[in-house]
C-alpha cells in the first residue's frame, strides 16, 4: 500500500477544481496524515474515476484540494450484491470490509428467525465500507441497504437478479446437518452451469443457520440457486468471504 492517501469525496471530480473539505475530512489530512500544501493525494466519487490532487490549503479547520488529472477512468464492477444475517459487532464489520474488497456493489443486513444482533449502525457499517474502499483501489463505494426482514426481501425481489442461498443443510431433520439427502449443489458447479449474463446476489445466514420454514421459502423462489459451500460449517464471515471469492471467480472479475 502506498503512503499516499487515497480518498473518497462526495463531490464532482474535473480538472482544475478546487475542493473544500468538510471538517472531517481536514482534520484526517491535516492532523492524521500530517499532509503539507502540495501535498499528492488521490480522489475518487464513485461517478468521474480516479484523480490526482494536490494539498492547495492545510489550516487547522479547513482544507482543500486542488484536481489536476485523471489517472482512472470510471469502470462498471460485476453485479453482485451480499445479503447477510447480522451477527456480533466485530464480525459484521469483518463481513462489511471484506464484501467491499471482493468488489459487492450493494451490502445489505437481512433479520431472519434466529438472526440476534444488536441493532445495526447502518452509519458505522457505510464507514467501514469507505475505509476498505479507499485502501482496496476501488472506484465505488457499495451501497449500505437499510436492514430488512427475509420475507420482505423475498416478496419485492427483482427476478431478474439470481440469488445464490448459500444452504449448508440437507433434508433428514434427525441427521447432524440433515444429512446427505437434499444437499444444494457445490457453488462452482451451480455457478459454471448457468448461463444468465443477469445481476446476481448471495445470501448468508445467521449463526444459528436458517430455519425450516425460511429454507422452504428461499428454495420454492425460481430465481433462487441453492449452494454448497463444501463439507465444513463455515462461520458467516467465513461463509460471506468465501461466497464473493468463488462468485468472482467464476463470474465476475478474477477471470
Ligand atoms: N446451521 C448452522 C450454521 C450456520 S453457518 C448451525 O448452527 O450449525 C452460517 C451461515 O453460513 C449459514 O446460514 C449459511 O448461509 C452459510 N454456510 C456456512 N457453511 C456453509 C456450507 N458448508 N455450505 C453452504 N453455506 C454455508
């Protein structure tokens, strides 16, 4: 990683432009970064690319950039969005970095029946994903979706968007992880074998796993593709790392 900072900024991107920085945003190049006039810097807004800048003003509550050119231009990412059961504090965090490095354009916090977190800071979660988006080279930052309960999810779902249920059990209730029976395909194969260019989606269940009725529910949508992320119970964090990967792998990115 290099030493120069590289930021997001809400604010239009050209050549020549003079940006004021809010104080938040003074405050981390003045005093963190300890940055100088003339200072380089990076910038990107989501919309115009990447730009270099220039430290113009570095007073105490107020600073600003001066744009000279674009290194980057904007680029469209895959389509893919992460839906998540929240889980403790540090690992929803986890999960917020990691989706913002594996390139999801939306992350979202589903409630589902065993789903028992504390409320969830929205807020703290679009921090996290600036921070991973600033350090990652990204030229976006994902949306933060407001949380929302399974059923709703499910009910106003655009077909179009496939959804990858990441479903590690079987079918036999009596069985440790219902058995063999009814198992969802491993996800590279159930990837490889379709042929939708169309948006895509995962969906990562809580600690307790999701329950029979949630599982019925997800399985009887036709835009949903049940997977198998291997024999191991992977953790949620784990699972939602490892979902993107093998996404990105397969259809995205990383070809
Ligand atoms: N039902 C489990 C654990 C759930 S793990 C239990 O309590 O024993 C949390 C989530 O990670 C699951 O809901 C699922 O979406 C995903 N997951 C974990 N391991 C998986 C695997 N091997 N295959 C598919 N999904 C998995």
């Amino acid at each position: 990683m290099s030493a120069e900072p590289r930021l997001f900024i809400d604010q239009p991107l050209s050549g020549g432009a003079r940006l004021e920085l809010d104080r938040d945003a003074a405050h981390y190049l003045v005093n963190v970064m300890r940055l100088k006039p003339g200072a380089p810097v990076r910038l990107f807004n989501g919309r115009d690319g990447e730009w270099r800048a220039q430290v113009a003003e570095a007073g105490k509550r107020a600073a600003a950039l001066s744009v000279s050119e674009r290194l980057r231009a904007q680029a469209a990412s895959p389509d893919v969005h992460l839906y998540f059961a929240p889980v403790k504090r540090a690992r929803t965090d986890f999960i917020v970095e990691k989706a913002t490095e594996l390139g999801a354009g939306l992350i979202g916090p589903v409630m589902t029946r065993r789903t028992n977190a504390e409320r969830v800071r929205t807020d703290r979660l679009a921090a996290t994903a600036r921070e991973a988006a600033e350090q990652t080279e990204r030229l976006d930052l994902p949306v933060i979706a407001e949380p929302v309960a399974l059923d709703r999810l499910i009910a106003g779902w655009d077909p179009a968007r496939r959804l990858i249920f990441c479903d590690e059990a079987g079918e036999e209730g009596e069985k440790p992880w219902g058995g063999e029976a009814g198992r969802a395909r491993p996800i590279r194969e159930a990837l490889e074998d379709r042929r939708d260019e169309g948006p895509w989606a995962i969906l990562i269940g809580p600690e307790g796993g999701f329950d029979a009725s949630e599982r019925e529910l997800l399985r009887a949508q036709g835009f949903v593709v049940p997977v198998s992320l291997g024999p191991r119970i992977l953790r949620a964090d784990t699972a939602a790392a490892a979902a993107l990967s093998v996404w990105q792998a397969v259809r995205g990115d990383w070809g």
